[in-house]
C-alpha cells in the first residue's frame, strides 16, 4: 500500500515507520504552505506531535493559525485518512469541532469503551490504549461518529462518507489497537 505521512514533528516517528513497515510510505514533514502528496497514494495519515512542533491553538504569520493549510488538506482529502493524537485534533478542528486543552495532560494507558459503532468496526467493547495529550475533543464533529470514548473525552471517530478516521491516542505506541488494525479497519469500511 502506498501512504503518505504527514508528520506533525511526532516524537514517535521511529514508531510509526515500524508500524508501517512493508508499506511503501512518503514522509512530508508539516509545515505550512506545504504541497501535500497525496495523489497515487492510498492513504493518508497524520501523524501526532510533542516534538519541536506546534500544538493545536498555535499561531503562523499574520495569526493565521498554524496548522490551517492541514485543515484544509484535511477538508479537501478524497483518499482515505487516518489521524493520530495531534492529526485527530487536527481533523475534529478541520470540520468544526472545538479542541480544549485539558486542565491535566492525559499520559499513559487508559481504558477506552467501545460504542456501538465502534464495536462494529473493532469487534472489542474494551480497549486500552496509550495517551500523551494536553488537549481534547470533547464531541464528534458534524458527520462523525464516536467509535470509543474514555474519561478524557472522544478517543475514536469516523466519516464513513469521508473515510476518515481519527485515534486521539497512539497506537503506533502499543494497545489493544495497533497502527496495522486501523488501517484494516479504515480500509474494509
């Protein structure tokens, strides 16, 4: 499969290569202005952050916010996407849904529940997965469906239309779901 990586200046990039081992995958570092490769690709993923990168609410020239021209790939984006930690805020801000940071950051393995929709899909009710997050998405935006939830807030979402999906933790990190199952699952959709 041919994917192209956007990396959001992850600090588990060597992580996410691993994971996607035996695919053939672009890496572009995000910055903005930057012409996304995506065309031929199969699919799409957005990777976190925590690096020397940007958070979410952060500012480029002119207070334009940082990380518009990935929202608007996002908005835009026809191949299948998947967004990790930083990339899932990215998506839920990309189509309308509020990103709060968090009074505490969320770190470690937490226990996620499935949904209805979410079991559908993973055909498991628990999950555990690794966070490392300041902020949250508090609801699905518009179109999406909630897959799992935990404490913090939404931790799956879905655009079926779109095939879009987002993990607010990291699986290339370890958990129940692995980086290989999403995009199974984001594929079989």
């Amino acid at each position: 499969m041919k994917i192209l990586l956007i990396n959001n200046n992850t600090v588990h990039l060597k992580a996410l290569s691993s994971a996607l081992s035996g695919h053939e995958v672009e890496i572009q570092r995000y910055q903005p202005g930057l012409d996304f490769h995506h065309r031929g690709k199969d699919m799409v993923i957005l990777s976190g952050g925590g690096g020397e990168g940007h958070e979410i609410d952060d500012q480029h020239k002119e207070g334009k916010p940082w990380y518009k021209d990935e929202m608007s790939f996002v908005r835009s984006c026809r191949t299948p996407l998947l967004g990790i930690c930083m990339g899932f805020e990215v998506m839920a801000r990309a189509h309308g849904q509020k990103v709060p940071k968090m009074t505490k950051m969320a770190y470690d393995f937490q226990p996620l529940v499935t949904t209805e929709k979410g079991w559908e899909l993973f055909s498991k009710l628990q999950l555990k997965q690794s966070e490392a997050h300041h902020w949250h998405v508090p609801e699905a935006p518009k179109g999406f469906n909630v897959l799992a939830q935990s404490e913090n807030g939404v931790e799956i979402i879905y655009h079926e239309g779109l095939r879009q999906l987002g993990t607010q933790f990291h699986p290339e990190d370890g958990g129940t779901l692995s980086v290989h199952q999403l995009i199974n699952s984001l594929m079989a959709a």
